[in-house]
C-alpha cells in the first residue's frame, strides 16, 4: 500500500466518528450554505434561466394540444412516441 491508500483507510474509519462529534444544527447549516453555492453557480450557468424556458415550452405544448384536441395532450402522442422509440432505439436481446 501507498502512503496515500494508508491515510486513505485511516481517514475512512476515523470520518463517522468526526461526523458524530458535529451537532445536527451545524451539519444543517453546512448542508444548507452548500446547496446555496451549488445553485448559485448554476444559476451563472443559465440552468435556471434554461428550466424556466424548458417549462414554459412545455406549456406552449399543451396549451397547443388544448386547441388541437380539446385536452391538454395529443389523444395520439403515447403511440407517436412508441413508434419513434421503436424505430431510433437499438434492439436490447
């Protein structure tokens, strides 16, 4: 074993003990400040600028089959996408 797979296996045994000596409000705290960092840089990526117009399409969609069909899906989509599939999807024997 290397030096690091040593302090690997140390760290991987002493880490649930140093986690238990944390309290669960400070754990909270961590959790929470992380998710904010994460969805803050996504955030400067467009991702939520990406969902919000990915949503709104989906509206447009079936706003658009309300019109067309009388109900907020096409009556023949589940059999459209069923065909598609079957014919771009690879066989799985």
């Amino acid at each position: 074993m290397t030096h690091n797979t040593h302090e690997f296996e140390r760290i991987r045994y002493e880490l649930p003990e140093l986690l238990e000596s944390f309290s669960l409000e400070l754990i909270a705290i961590t959790v929470r400040t992380s998710r904010e960092g994460i969805n803050a840089s996504m955030d400067l990526q467009g991702q939520r600028r990406a969902l919000t117009t990915a949503l709104a399409l989906h509206h447009i969609g079936h706003s658009h089959a309300r019109v067309q069909h009388g109900i907020p899906v096409d009556p023949q989509g589940l059999r459209a996408i069923r065909e598609e599939a079957k014919s771009t999807l690879p066989e799985i024997p």
